[in-house]
C-alpha cells in the first residue's frame, strides 16, 4: 500500500479542522484516499474550509466541543453519512497564557472545558462508530513536557490528554483501537501568530534546534503515519513534533563556529 492509498475507504473526524494542524491534517486525509469530516464552531469558517479543500468527501458539521449535545448531533451525523469511523483526530483546542496569579476562574474553565473536557468527550461519543482497527491521535503539546512560563493552565489541560491517551490505550486496546498523541512545538499556525508578538520569534527560533518554526503541515505528516497501519504496533505513545525544542540545546551552528 502507497502512502496514495494508506486511507482508501477509510472516514476520518477531525476536531477543530477549519485551520492551522486540523486542516492540514484533514487536507493530508483527504490526499490519501479519506473521506473527512471536519467540525468547528464558525459557519462561516466551515465553509470557507470546505471551499478549499474541495470534493465530494469533505463534510463539515458545526458543532462546539464542549457541547455533548453538540457532540451527540455530531456522531448522529457520521454515522448516518458514512455509518463507521476509522480516525478520529481530537484536535480542537484554544490558548490560555498568562501569570498563575492573574489567571482568571473563566479564562481556568475555558481552557479545561475545551483542551479537556471536549477532547474526552470527543472520544467518548465517537467509540460506538469506532472500528476494530480504528485511530485516536490526540492533539497534545510540547508544554507538557518542559515548564513553560505564564503557560500553567494550557500546559496542564494538555498533560491531561497526554494521560488520557495512555489510560485510552490500555483501556481499547484490547478492542484493536490505537490511542497516541502529538506534541506540536511551535507550528506557524493562526494561534501561533495570535499568541506570540512578531518582535518575540527571533527569541524562539533561538530555542529550537532545528532553527525554524514548523509547518502545520510537518505535525499532519506525523498525524498520518499514528493513524494509518504504518503505526500498527504503536499505542499509548506520545510523539513530539517540535523541532529538537524539548530534547535538544540549540546552540552556534558548525559554521558559526568555523567563522568564530
């Protein structure tokens, strides 16, 4: 099987699929074969994605993830469109960032009720359309794994989907479902530009290895291999797609030292 047809016949949810990784990823699904269905809470948004991403195998359901009516709707939707899930990409998710003491009891809520609660309750409502050999990837991030200031909340929501997707797996598991997840670094995505200052990405590039910023396009390549039965053996595991920002000390490079 070619990379072409790794999804053939297959349907894929993805979560927050209007821009940035979801799209890419709904984009990278739909390359290979995948009929998609993407969600999101802006009509407008929706439709505009669907636009660009264009065919027949592309449905878009607005629905909130922090609704489980919303949800319940949502699944109604699948299963009378296409009666099975073979993915299921729980990407939707907002930033939160700012000092511990400031944070405030709505901005605490709106960050575990969307990175948390609508991630877990994605899953759950999507497990009766769920095949044998079906999917999970949960979108995580490298904040869970290195202290990141002003990122308490955020960081937080996101270990607990890192957890949830070990517990997820020893518990399908045994059914053939695959849980893992991603950890994107810093993507060039709308948040991304929403929530850091230009006058500060000299200063990042600065902290990753790689020397870049990574496209959104490089976390749905990832996405696709935990999806797909290249990843057959691999479960409860959580891939970090960042660059070398966790695990590596950028550093002068060997020209900069030649020169030196």
């Amino acid at each position: 099987m070619t990379h072409d047809t790794r999804f053939t016949g297959k349907t894929a949810l993805i979560t927050g699929g209007t821009s940035g990784m979801g799209l890419a990823v709904a984009r990278r699904l739909l390359a290979e074969g995948a009929s998609v269905v993407i969600t999101g809470r802006d009509q407008a948004r929706l439709d505009s994605a669907v636009k660009e991403l264009g065919g027949d195998r592309v449905l878009a359901v607005r629905a909130d993830v922090t609704s489980l009516s919303d949800l319940d709707a949502l699944t109604e939707t699948v299963r009378e469109r296409h009666g099975h899930l073979d993915v299921l990409f729980a990407n939707a998710g907002i930033a939160v960032f700012g000092p511990a003491a400031q944070t405030t009891e709505d901005e605490f809520d709106r960050a575990v009720n969307v990175n948390f609660k609508g991630v877990y309750f994605s899953i759950q409502k999507a497990l009766p359309l769920l095949t044998t050999d079906a999917a999970i990837v949960i979108n995580a991030s490298w904040t869970l794994h290195r202290g990141l200031p002003v990122g308490s909340v955020y960081s937080a929501t996101k270990a607990a989907v890192q957890s949830l997707t070990r517990t997820l797996a020893a518990e399908l598991g045994p059914e053939g479902i695959r849980v893992n997840s991603v950890s994107p670094g810093y993507i060039d995505t709308p948040m991304y530009r929403d929530a850091v200052p230009a006058d500060e990405a000299d200063a990042i590039r600065a902290q990753i290895a790689s020397g870049r910023i990574g496209t959104a396009e490089e976390v749905a390549d990832v996405v696709a291999f935990l999806a797909s039965a290249d990843a057959a053996y691999v479960n409860g595991q959580d891939l970090i797609v960042d660059g070398g920002l966790v695990a590596a000390v950028a550093g002068p490079s060997r020209l900069d030292m030649a020169v030196a």
